[in-house]
C-alpha cells in the first residue's frame, strides 16, 4: 500500500513538472534548457490484464516520433504514464493546433507498438486519456475508456475491415449518439449519426484500427 500511496505522489509529482514546463514552454535536454512552443501533455494509467505491462508510451504524428515516456508498474497489471507530446515549431512535422496525436504502446526500443487511441493536438493542453493492452475478441470491438457520464471518448476498431458500422457500434456498452472519423486520405471527417437519414451518413463502413470519436449518453 505505501509503495502505490508513493507511486501515485511521484506521478502527481512528474505530472506536474510536465504540465509547468508545458506552459512555459520550457525543455529539458541534460542539463540545457531550450524555449519552444507550448506543448501538449498527455497522462493516464495503462492496463495489460495478465499479459506483461507496456514499457513505453509512444506519441507520434502521421509517420514522425513527437513524444514518449516509460510506463511506471503500479501493480499486477496496471501502470501510469505522462510524456509531453511537442509542437512543429520544436520539431518539424509535430504538434499543430488540431492535428491527430496517436498514441501507442511499446513493449521495446524495437516494437512497432499497440495503437491505444488518438488526441487532437492543443497548445498548451492537459489531457488524461488512460490506454489499455489488452487483446480483443477474434470478432472485434471497440476499444477504449468511455466516460462515466454523457461525452466524448476515442477508441479504435479491432475487428475485420469493411464492418458495417450499425454492426460496430453493438460492441459499444453504451448508447451512442454519434461516431465521426478523420479520413487521413480524404483529409475531411466523415461521421455517422444514430438515427439520422441514410442519405446523410458520410462514415458507414468502419475498417481494421480506424480511430473514432464516439459521443456516448
């Protein structure tokens, strides 16, 4: 119990030295500090059931490394992060205000990595989005944390391609209002509304580690 009480003051702790120098637009490398743009910080807890725990967080944007932190054990299973995830005028090709972040999990230096789920970059921003390792059913799901209430959440698709996403969207514990989709190479959100005419659905096959913003009751 102490070493969990511990943990969780250190991450409070690190959590809060990310979002300060965040905000400040502060760096460290060393023992140098660089200005740069205002940053996003990106927190949460991981979780891997039985299998072994994720070692990294990884940040990327399309095919450019933006940001990355160890994941720090909390228990049998479960884990924290916080990274910062830094804007283009840091580093070219990163952060700009709107832009998909995606987030994944590394279990080595090597490993392509898990995709956990997407954040829209902001300047500045604090999100907690907790990530979660473990597999899928062989049919497919959706996967991702939903909010307690009525709101938004990402979650990425891990079923067959070409699903329809009525059939999708019974995976869902929860009655959902809505799903939009950045479409990379239509660059534009294609979206499905619950109940609305079919004439008007823009996104209505889902395909294999589509990300999507569901908005839940």
């Amino acid at each position: 119990m102490q070493r969990v009480v511990a943990r969780g003051a250190i991450f409070v702790a690190a959590c809060a030295l990310l979002i300060g120098s965040s905000l400040l637009g502060l760096s460290g490398a060393g023992s140098r500090a660089h200005a740069q743009e205002p940053a996003l910080v990106v927190f949460g807890a991981v979780g891997s059931g039985s299998a072994p725990l994720p070692t990294r967080v990884r940040a990327t944007v399309g095919d450019v490394a933006c940001g990355s932190a160890e994941v720090t054990p909390t228990g049998a299973g479960t884990g924290f992060f916080a990274l910062i995830v830094v804007a283009a005028g840091t580093k070219p090709g990163c952060g700009v205000e709107g832009a998909a972040v995606r987030l994944s999990l590394q279990s080595g230096e090597i490993d392509p990595g898990l995709v956990g789920t997407q954040v829209l970059f902001h300047a500045g921003a604090t999100v907690r989005i907790d990530l979660s390792a473990v597999p899928s059913l062989s049919a497919g799901s959706f996967v991702g944390p939903l909010p307690v209430g009525s709101g938004q959440a990402y979650v990425r698709w891990t079923g067959p391609a070409g699903t329809p996403v009525e059939q999708a969207l019974r995976t869902v514990p929860r009655e959902v209002e809505s799903v939009t989709f950045w479409d990379v190479l239509r660059q534009e959100y294609r979206s499905y509304v619950v109940g609305a005419a079919a004439g008007s659905q823009t996104y209505t096959l889902v395909d294999t580690d589509d990300i999507v913003l569901l908005r839940v009751k």
